[in-house]
C-alpha cells in the first residue's frame, strides 16, 4: 500500500496545465465503442479509471490503447456484452458502459454496481429510462440483463426524477443510433455531458440542446470515427486552487474551462483570495487569512456548487477565521473526510447532510487515511497548509481521479512524496 508523505507549512506557487477530465473522457471512452471507425481522444487523462474503462473495452472487443495522453479506439469487430463482475467492481462508472454497449449489440449484461464509499447508488432510473427505450430487463442474484427487441432501441419522452448525469448520458448513448426522436427532460446539465454531446456531434450524432434541461436526439444510423480533445477537469482545478488558497502563495491554471468553473470560483473568491480570470486561464493569489463563507455552501447539479468539489473547499476553510456552513445533498456519505481533518486539529461537527466548520488557527500533520477520491485530496489539501509531517494512506483513490498529481503539487513547491 502506497503512501503520500507530505510536510506542510510552504507557500506554493507556480503554473500547472490542467489535466483532461475524467468524468468526461469515461462517458466518452464508452461513446466511442457505437458505429464504426477509430475516435482518438487527445488530453485523456492517465487515471487507474481510465485504465479500468480501457480494459472493459479490450474484454468487449474493441481495440484500445491509451498512451502519451492520447486514447485511440476502434470498435470494428467488438460485439461482447457481458461486464464481468470484477470489471463492474473495479470502477463505478462502469454503468456508463449499458448504453452504449446496448445500443452496439442489442443486449448487456452486468452486476448492479451496489454501494459505494459514498452511499448506496441506485439505478433506477438508467433502467427505467433503458426499459422506456424498449429494453427488457431481467435481475438474476444481481446479474442484470438487458434485452432490445430486434437488438434496436426506439425513441421515448423520458422526464428524469432527479437531474442524473450518469443516467443522462446513458439515455444519450441509447439514443443517438435509436430507432427516432428521444426527448429527455430534466436532464443533468454538467459541462461533461456537452463534451460528449460535441464528441458525438463529431461522429455524426444529432444532438441538441445539451447544458439545458431538455435534451432532444435523433437516432442516426452510422456514427463515424473523429478526433477530440477532452474537455479540461473542473474538479482537479478546484483542487489545485483550493490547495494554494490554504497554503498561501500563487497560481496559474491552464488550460481551464472558466465558464465551466464559476459556481466553484464565485465561492471561492468569497474566502478573500485575489482571483484574475482569462477564457482559459485562472490566476490565483493567497495571503492573508482565508474568511469564512458567509452563506451555507449547497451541493447541487450543476450549475450549482458542485458536490465533487466540495471536500478540498472544506480542507481550505477549516482555517478560515469564522464559520461556514457546508450541505451536502448529493450523496449521503461524502462527509468521511472530516474525520481525518478533525484528527489534523480542525473543528467539524457533521449533523447529517449538514456540516459546520469552525475555522481553526492552525493544522498539524497526522497519520491519516484517505478513504474516496476527493476526499483523499481534500486531506492533501489540509496536509500542504499543517504544520509537520502528514502520512496519507489510501493514496490509491487519489489515483482514480489525478494525473501525476505529487508532479503537480511538487511544481508549485509542496512538498509531497510518494513511498
Ligand atoms: N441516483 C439515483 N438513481 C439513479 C442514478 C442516480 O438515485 O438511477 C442518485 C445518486 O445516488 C446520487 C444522485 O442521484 O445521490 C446523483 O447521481 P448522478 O447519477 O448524478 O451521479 P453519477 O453519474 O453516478 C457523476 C460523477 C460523480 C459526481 C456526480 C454528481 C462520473 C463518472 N461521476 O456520478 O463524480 O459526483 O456525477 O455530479 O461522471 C467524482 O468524480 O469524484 C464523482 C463521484
């Protein structure tokens, strides 16, 4: 088990790229096993997920390598529909596969991805989207098999109960070679379901209305290969920001996607930190003390204050002078890395889906251990801005989601390291 040994107390600065994003280069990497010819995928991000959905799509069929940021894939041939279990298990998203590989080869087989760290994950809703879309769906010991009359889908009127993401862009890999007009209302608007949507454009999808709430597709009956380029990751870029903002000192951002980022950065500027803005590029300067946010921070779709971003905001504000308030109503169980901030010398008094933090002086290091992707960063966060020496266990989860991220840190002069 690797470790993140991490000695806080720095100033950082310096400029980063930021990375291809991973909740966009997953749904796209399922996209590209419908219709024919090879997409190459430029800024895909070097993450054990992406390696995961790789090696799903090698067991399906599909030819797949990822190397030197580029992912290339060519479906010719690939007509497997069966995830296995330890695949399913190995990545969540793994869900993200059921519509495309239904729509490739009329039928799907796969586990129901059960709980997670962050709470129990249902899918109801990607199933009685897939039934509306003329799947049968049968559930054996927690098999699922999905089955299309004639192997084809038909268009349907769907209204999500909840702005889904995972849920939309399956409808959306259904719809786009099905059998007419779907119309999905409610629909997520996250910037990464229109980086598929442009994605699929490019292969001759048609698409519209994607970033708002209705989504209306037109199934075609060949999609083609093309070349894209993954949007940057507004998660990751929180993080390097949130991570400056605690430690003190400055950074440029690259390669950012501004628009996309404004509910987390008009937050984040809140805390007193000095913010510039370009169209793809952030700066950031940090010294004084972080303030508190006056009003409670509320996880919500997009574009609400995002729920994946909401741990490393958390790690810079607990030694902000005064308190804020955070409500988490996403998920249920995406408070655990208050637990380890609380052992660093924070004050986090969790009540449900509500969390208040006292802002506190100062951190020390700790023995922690990161148990969910950004939960595992937010603790890195808090470690660069303690006093001492951190040691981060769990690091394996901070791989999922990060590309060379002790590169990254140590570029703006933290002192991290990997043993
Ligand atoms: N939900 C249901 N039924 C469903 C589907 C979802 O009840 O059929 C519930 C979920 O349990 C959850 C809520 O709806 O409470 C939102 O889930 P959603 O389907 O929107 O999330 P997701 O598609 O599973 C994606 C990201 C997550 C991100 C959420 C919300 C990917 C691969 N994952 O998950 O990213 O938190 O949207 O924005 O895109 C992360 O990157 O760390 C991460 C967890």
């Amino acid at each position: 088990m690797q470790k993140y040994i991490i000695t806080g107390g720095s100033r950082l600065s310096g400029e980063l790229t930021l990375q291809g994003s991973k909740n966009s280069a997953l749904p796209i990497m399922s996209a590209a096993m419908l219709g024919d010819g090879e997409s190459v995928l430029k800024r895909c991000p070097a993450l054990t997920d992406v390696y995961s959905a790789s090696r799903i799509l090698s067991y399906l069929g599909c030819k797949c390598t990822v190397a030197d940021g580029t992912a290339i894939i060519d479906p010719a041939g690939s007509s497997g529909y069966e995830i296995p279990d330890d695949l399913m298990r190995e990545m969540r998203s793994s869900i993200m596969f059921i519509g495309a590989i239904l729509g490739r080869n009329g039928e799907c087989t796969f586990s129901t991805p059960g709980g997670c760290e962050l709470g129990p994950r249902p899918i109801d809703m990607h199933l009685a989207a897939l039934r509306k879309m003329g799947a049968d769906i049968s559930d054996n010991g927690g098999r699922i098999h999905c089955r299309l009359n004639k192997r084809k889908a038909h268009g349907a009127k769907i209204t999500l109960p909840f702005p889904s993401v995972g849920a939309t862009e399956n409808i959306i890999l259904l719809a786009v070679c099905a059998e007419g007009e779907t119309i999905v209302n409610n629909a997520a608007r996250e910037p990464e379901i229109c980086d598929l949507c442009s994605f699929l454009r490019k292969r001759g999808a048609d698409i519209k209305g994607d970033g708002e709430s209705t989504i209306v597709i037109s199934g075609v009956d060949k999609l083609h290969g093309c070349e894209h380029t993954i949007m940057p990751d507004r998660i990751a870029g929180a993080t390097y920001l949130s991570m400056t903002a605690a430690a003190g000192g400055e950074i440029i951002l690259k390669n950012t996607c501004t628009a996309e980022m404004e509910p987390f950065i008009s937050v984040l500027e809140q805390t007193g930190c000095r913010i510039y803005l370009a169209e793809d590029r952030i700066y950031l300067r940090s010294g004084a003390r972080l303030r508190a946010i006056r009003d409670r921070i509320r996880t919500m779709p997009h574009p609400g204050f995002p729920t994946d971003s909401q741990a490393v905001l958390m790690a810079a504000l607990v030694i902000a002078e005064g308190a804020s308030v955070f409500e988490e109503n996403l998920f249920d169980c995406r408070y655990r890395h208050t637990v380890a901030l609380n052992k660093m010398g924070a004050d986090i008094v969790v009540m449900g889906k509500v969390a208040v933090v006292r802002g506190v002086e100062r951190l020390k290091g700790a023995d922690i251990e990161a148990t969910d992707l950004r939960g595992g960063a937010a603790m890195v966060v808090a470690a660069l801005a303690a006093e001492g020496t951190t040691c981060l266990s769990g690091i394996s989860h901070i791989d999922r989601g990060y590309e060379k991220f002790e590169e990254a840190v140590s570029t703006l002069g933290g002192k991290i390291r990997r043993v």
